[in-house]
C-alpha cells in the first residue's frame, strides 16, 4: 500500500485516503500485517488470460504463476530476438531459430545453425568430399591438393 499512498502524496507528504476520504500524512500509515493477509488471499486470474490461460489463483502466488505460464510472452533464449509464448519456445529453439546450437553431422563441433553451412563448406575436415585426383569419395581431412 505504501508505494501507492506515496503516489497520491502532495507535497507537504499528505494525502486523502482513498477509502474514507480523511487527510492523513505518510507518518500515519502503518503496515498492517491482518489487511495484507487478506489482499493477498484475494483470487486473480493470470495475466494472459487474454490469451488463453485458465489460471486463477491467489494473489500472493500469481508472480510465481507467471514464471512458468506457458501463455506469457518470453525472449527466445538464444537472444535472437524473437518472442513469443513461452509454450512455443521450444518449437522456436529446438526447430527454427537460427541462433539455436546444433552439432555438424560429420565432425560433432556444436555452432549456432546460422554457422553451419559456412563450416560445412570451408572448415569441416571430416565432410565427404570427391578427391581431385582418384575420384572417391573420403573425408577433406584425407585429401591431398597437389
């Protein structure tokens, strides 16, 4: 309650209660633990429920909700920018971020996705590739240019 009784202050550190209209100074208020037990008792629902989130609990719990609900929005974790449900999130770094660390199928060095084709093409020495000279086909790392 104090952080919004101090946005209704004047001045001088007086306000009027906003629940029997008397003019009371901030050194009037006092916690009270009874009233704060009560608010956070009260039912809420979740914050997404725009969105689709049932959740209705507590007061005192819903921060701790909204830390895991797969209906608020979040960063995807490989900072590409992206956002979206958190439900989705795995779909976005485990499918189609391109930030998102994979491992080269021929040597197992793990690079974002974006890296991967350039590895593949340039650096890789255990990618098949046709040797200029025989024709088979081994890894870059065996092949000889002359």
């Amino acid at each position: 309650c104090r952080t919004c009784l101090e946005s209704l202050a004047t001045r001088d550190g007086s306000f009027e209660c906003p629940q029997g209209r008397r003019l009371l100074k901030m050194e009037d208020v006092f916690p009270d633990a009874r009233t704060e037990r009560r608010i956070l008792q009260l039912k809420v629902r979740c914050r997404a429920n725009d969105r689709g989130c049932q959740t209705i609990t507590d007061l005192r719990s819903a921060e701790a909700h909204v830390k895991v609900c797969g209906f608020i929005d979040v960063a995807c974790p490989n900072e590409c920018g992206e956002v979206m449900q958190r439900s989705k999130t795995e779909y976005l770094v485990e499918g189609s971020c391109d930030r998102r660390v994979v491992a080269c199928e021929y040597c197992s060095s793990l690079m974002q996705f974006r890296y991967l084709i350039d590895h593949e093409i340039a650096e890789c020495q255990k990618i098949p590739v046709d040797c200029p000279q025989c024709g088979l086909r081994m890894p870059r790392s065996m092949v000889v240019v002359l």
